[in-house]
C-alpha cells in the first residue's frame, strides 16, 4: 500500500502525452495526423481510465484505512526561505479524483461523436487532455504554490475551451469575459496566499494550518489583516466556482462545445473553487467572519441563480444558472461547516449535472438536423417541443437528471440537498426558508426545461412558400412574453419516424424559394448514448454512499455511514462529530417536506408548461382566480409576473450594471486620462515650445540693430502705459 501511494505522484501527468503528441503530430506530420484524426480518442480514454483505476484503488484504500499521506521534495531553499513541491493524498483527494476521471472518461466518449465532423476536432481533444492533467495536478497540490500553479492552467485550458469556436465573436467575447473575470478572483487568491506566508512562514497545508491555529488562539495576529487574507483566497474560489457577484462569466461560456461544458460544470473548473474552500476549511473555520461571509455569498448565489433561470430560452444557459444555485448550495454547506454535506451534495450534483448537458447536447444534436437551424435556434427551447417521440433515450435520462436535481427520492442530489436543508435550519431560520424556497424554484425552472423540450408538439419553426410572389401561406410567430401567437397555419410533425423526410420550400426572401428537405430530429448515435446511459446509473446509485441506511458502527462506538467513514479525518480535523443515531422520525419528516416543496414546484411548472391547456387558457384560469380579489391585487400580479420574467431573462440587469458602471466607466476614465495627457501635459509642454516660438520671431524682428528702432518702440509701450493708467 505504502508503494502506491510512493508513486502517485505519476497520476496527474499519465493524460499529458495525448496533448503532447497531437501537438508533435500537427507540427512534423500534420496530414497524416489529421487524416488519423479520431484514432486519438483511445489513447485519451485509455489514459484516463488507467487514472481512474487507480483513483478507486486510492479511494478503496482511504475508506479501510482513513490515512493521509504527503510526499514533499525541496526545490528552492535560501537561507530561511524553502519551497517545496509534492502531492497530497487524503479523502478529499479521492474523492475529487474519482469524480474529474469518471466524469472525464464519459466527456471524452461523448465528444468523439458529438466533435466528429469539426475541423477543430484533434485541436479539441489536446485540451481536453491538458484540461484533465491541470486538474488531478490541482486536487493533489500539497501546498497553497502548487495549487495557484495548476490554478491558472484549469483556467488557461477552459478559456481555450469557451472560445474554442473562436471565429464566432460571441464566443470570443465569452472567453474575454471569463478570463478577465476570473482575474479579479485570482489576484485577490495570490495576494492571500502571500499575506499567509507573511503570517505563518508556510504554504504547506500540514504546517500552515498548526502555526495558524496557535497564532490564533494565543492572539499573535492582527485579526483584521487575517480576516482580509482569507477574504482574498475566497475572492478566488467565488470566481472560479461563479459565486456572486462574479457569477457573469458562467453563462456566456456556454458558447463552447456542449461537452465542455458538462466538464466545467460537473468536475473541474466550477468545482475548483469548492474544493479550494474545502481543502482550506480549517484554515477558516477559525475565523468566524470568514464563515459567515460564505455562508452569505452562498445563500445569495443559490437563490439568484435559481431566479435567473426562470425565464431563460437558451437550454444551457438555463442549465448554467442551474449549476450556479447549486455551487450555491454547496459554499452555504461550507460556510455553515457542514463539510460532508458540501462534498456529497458536490458529488451527486456532478453526476447529474453531467448528465443533463450531455442530454442537452444530444437534443442540439438532434435540432441541428432541421434545415436552416441555426445553433441559436438549436439550443433555443421556444423552437423545441415534442421530442419526447424522437429522441426517447435522450428523454428518459434527461427526466431522471431532472428529478435527482428537483430532489425526488430515490436519486442521488435528494439525499445531499435534504441534507444541506436539514443543516441550514441549525443555522439560520432565514437561510433555512431561503434554500427551501430556492429547492421549490429549482424544480419549476427544472420541469420548464423538460416541458418546453420534449413535451407537446414538435413545431418546425420556419417560413414556407408557395413559389409566387409575396404569397406567405404558412408561418410561424414564437413564444412570445405574452404567450404563443399563431399566424395563419401551425405546422407539426408528429409521426415518430427515424429517417423520415419532407420535401417543402423555403426562403428568407419573399421573392423567392428553395427546395429543401426537412430531417426528423433522431435518437443520437450509440457512442453519445452510452455515457449518458451509465451517468443515469450513477444518477440512481451514487446516494448510497452517504444515505443513512447503509451505515456502521466504528470502535468507539460513533455512527458512520459509507461518506462519513470516507471522510473520517476530514472530520477529526474539523472538531465534527456525528450522532450515535438517526432519528427515523425526524428525517422523515424534513424529507416529507423538502420533497412536497419540489413537487409544488413541479406541479406550477406542469400548470404553465404542460400543453394540456395553452399559456393563454392558463392566463385566463388565473384571471378568474383573481377575479374576485382587489383590483389592487388584480392589477398589481400581472406587474409583478412580468416584472419577474423581465428580470430573469434580462439576468438581474447585473450585465448591464458592469457594462454601464464598470466598462464604460472604466472606458470614460481612460478618455478622461488621454485628454487630460494630451490636452493638458502635452499641451502645456507644447504650447511653451510655441510660445518660445513665437516670441523668438517677434523679437527676431524687433532686434535690427538701430538705435532709433528701439527708441520708438520704448515711446510706444510708454505710450500704452499711460493709456492703461
């Protein structure tokens, strides 16, 4: 056992030849490496996959033993000063390794087909596998150096991955906006790790967290600069893991491939800044401060995200606000020091999420189909509906991540949320009624991606001819902010066939037609089914590791379930301790009522989206339900709809408050500052050169040499004077 973990030090870098020889390939041999192209997706799945064998055979380890182990080597050491370099290997590791690589493996599969057809396919692949490798390298760091190092190449290769289509300039507008967001919190993140070492004289987290912990309680520090130090190592976490308020990156990055973001959102960059605060969780739970403000942050990332994804159309951006509330979740868990919560909940929400955004993509996979379906319209949900007959794989797993995200028992986020739920009402009432709220909006913004997606009728969106001249005969108006608005003819396809095909004519010109022919959308093909199909097996089982029906009793006599004998040292290291029994009673209770939340929101969902009844005919339901209420009231919840839905869609009008304050402040302060430079400095420099100028050819001209010259000028400025007097 000692051997293997002697030589774990291998584990993040066993996925770096695949980037390396696509990159030598490209260089001496580009034809036949491109030729050659899709024989890469062995090696990478080989590669992770013996990480990932040796990720479970480390967690297999951890779990009989509840032993951390640290290998450090010196690299620099002058005088007082020594750094070393090495690797980690504790709960917190295997747990992190088995969820980037098992994760990681299905991508990798996914995207083989789903990638097949881009040029950019051998490119895409290299990242990938740098993106893998930068992430082991980060959950294995043993010291805060090591972890800023692979910090910035996870962020390096997702800012590859956003703008990967980077001829588009919305997604190269995404990857500048991830990156310079992702500055803030990283500058503040390095300038933390410094104000520690200033502190402790350490980055290793063995001493750092000792010499901490006696500075503190024998009062050896000022509080205040601790407190602003730690501030500044979560500033990085909030930007890595899209906390408010420097959230606004997340949904733009979505103009990457689909499989990238099922990656970012389950397993590497998102869940990087979890694991930072997780990893420095004894660090900050001596600074009470500290705890609260994580706790805060996180109660506002879960219940903005959630009201973000109300009224979004695009189905991963709904997705994204999505993962947003539910990192939110996990940074309350943490602030609250419900350490296990926090990791549970991070590992069943990976799953799922995962699931969902390979399921998305399979749907615009699908979309893409249809001619004259732009990507916009792909991952538009107005444009979807009825998908359930034609995609119903896809379906079936997209509902199973659905539900485990609403919370529905048996799936796996129900046991990590109800979890979080039950903790934040320990805590604080007012949090408490906040992530409840929050978990019923979670399920209505949940159900209104699966209703809009694949309930209903399939409508073709699109203008048909009849071949003459200004002769509109069919069209199709969208949903609009007042409900759906039907001209002239409804066009559905409902027949569920595969490879049917319709001929008809289309143009975006009046004037004149195309022939075209109109694909069904279709199941994917086996290679994007198969990761899906074994994440919904994840989906169903991975909650058995931290239910509490499967558990044990430890030698001294403390009730462990398979999580918490996972997590044993984490928790001895955090003063937690855990009860020597569950009361059936008590949590059958929290779950009857966490889960009657998710299915209110569930059921308002199906009220609005459910195509038994048109939005319109459910609009006029509830003006009959208000009817007999104040005009007050009947006037003011109309207002207060689509003051909601304005809200959402407009994403809090955060963009626009950085736009307008922040980039054209920033804009009008440098046109300040250059007209300042320029008009006043330089123009100040340059106007005494042209007054020198001047004054020298006057006085070229005055100086002639004649007495008599300079006698009348005298008389004439005399002259003046007096004049003036």
């Amino acid at each position: 056992m000692e051997y293997t973990y002697h030589y774990s030090w291998i584990i993040p870098f066993i996925p770096l030849p695949v980037p390396i020889l696509i990159g030598v390939g490209l260089l001496l041999f580009p034809t036949s490496t491109k030729n050659l192209r899709r024989m890469w997706v062995f090696p990478s799945v080989l590669l992770l996959s013996i990480v990932m064998i040796c990720s479970i055979y480390l967690g297999i380890q951890q779990i009989n033993n509840s032993s951390i182990h640290l290998y450090g080597w010196s690299w620099t050491i002058n005088n007082d000063f020594s750094f070393e370099f090495g690797y980690l290997v504790d709960p917190l590791t295997s747990i992190m390794l088995i969820l980037i690589t098992t994760v990681g493996i299905m991508v990798l599969i996914y995207s083989d087909n789903y990638m097949s057809h881009d040029q950019g396919y051998l490119r895409f692949f290299a990242y990938m596998s740098f993106f893998n490798t930068s992430m082991l390298g980060l959950v294995m760091s043993s010291n805060l150096i090591q972890i800023y190092f692979f910090w910035e190449l996870v962020g390096m290769c997702s800012y590859l991955l956003i703008g990967f289509w980077f001829t588009r300039p919305i997604a190269a507008n995404a990857c500048q906006k991830a990156f310079v967001t992702n500055r803030v919190g990283d500058f503040g993140l390095l300038l933390g790790i410094l104000g520690f070492y200033w502190i402790t004289g350490s980055l290793e987290f063995r001493d750092l967290f000792e010499i901490f912990k006696n500075l503190v309680y024998n009062n050896e520090v000022n509080f205040l600069f601790v407190t602003l130090c730690a501030f500044l190592i979560f500033a990085g976490a909030v930007a890595k893991s899209a906390q408010f308020p420097l959230h606004v990156w997340l949904p733009d990055a979505m103009e990457g491939p689909t499989p990238i973001s099922a990656l970012i959102h389950a397993a590497t960059m998102v869940a990087a800044g979890i694991f930072l605060v997780a990893r420095l969780l004894p660090l900050f739970i001596v600074i009470p401060y500290i705890m609260n403000i994580i706790a805060l942050i996180g109660i506002i990332t879960l219940f903005l995200g959630a009201t973000l994804a109300l009224a979004q159309k695009d189905i991963k951006r709904s997705l994204a606000y999505s993962t947003m509330s539910q990192l939110g979740y996990m940074m309350l868990a943490l602030g609250m020091g419900s350490y296990r919560a926090a990791l549970f909940h991070l590992i069943t929400h990976a799953y799922s999420k995962a699931l969902l955004f390979l399921g998305s993509g399979s749907i615009i996979h699908s979309m893409e189909t249809i001619v004259g379906y732009s990507p916009d319209k792909s991952q538009n949900m107005v444009f979807m509906g009825g998908l359930r007959k034609h995609v119903p794989i896809t379906k079936t797993s997209f509902l199973l991540g659905t539900l485990s995200l609403c919370g529905i028992p048996p799936l796996a986020c129900f046991w990590s949320k109800d979890e979080i739920l039950n903790d934040s009402w320990l805590y604080s009432p007012i949090f408490a009624i906040i992530a409840c709220s929050t978990a019923g909006l979670t399920a209505f913004y949940m159900f209104r991606i699966y209703l809009l997606t694949f309930e209903g009728h399939f409508n073709v969106h699109f203008q048909t001819y009849s071949g003459k001249k200004n002769n509109l005969f069919s069209s199709i108006s969208l949903w609009g902010k007042k409900g759906p608005k039907v001209i002239k003819k409804k066009i559905r396809f409902d027949n569920n066939v595969r490879s049917m095909t319709r001929s008809f004519i289309t143009s975006n010109n009046k004037n004149f037609g195309t022939n075209n022919t109109f694909s069904y959308p279709h199941e994917s093909d086996n290679t994007m089914l198969f990761p899906m199909l074994v994440l919904v097996l994840f989906t169903l089982f991975i909650g058995v590791i931290g239910i509490p029906f499967f558990n044990q009793f430890n030698q001294d006599g403390i009730y462990l379930d398979i999580l918490s004998k996972w997590l044993m040292p984490s928790i001895n290291l955090l003063h937690q301790n855990t009860n020597n029994s569950v009361d059936w009673y008590e949590f059958v209770e929290n779950a009857t009522f966490s889960v009657s939340i998710a299915y209110f929101g569930i059921l308002i969902a199906s009220f609005f989206y459910k195509p038994v009844y048109s939005s319109l005919q459910n609009l006029n339901l509830l003006n009959l339900f208000f009817k007999n209420f104040p005009k007050k009231i009947q006037i003011l919840w109309p207002k207060m709809i689509n003051g909601i839905y304005d809200w959402s869609y407009n994403r809090g009008y955060i963009d626009v408050f950085y736009v307008r304050f922040l980039v054209e402040g920033i804009r009008g302060l440098a046109q300040l500052t250059n007209f300042f430079d320029r008009r006043i400095i330089d123009g100040f420099t340059n106007g005494t050169g042209i007054v020198s100028f001047f004054v020298g050819e006057g006085i070229k001209y005055v100086g002639g040499g004649r007495i008599s010259s300079y006698i009348l000028v005298y008389v004439f400025y005399i002259l003046i004077f007096l004049l003036i007097i």
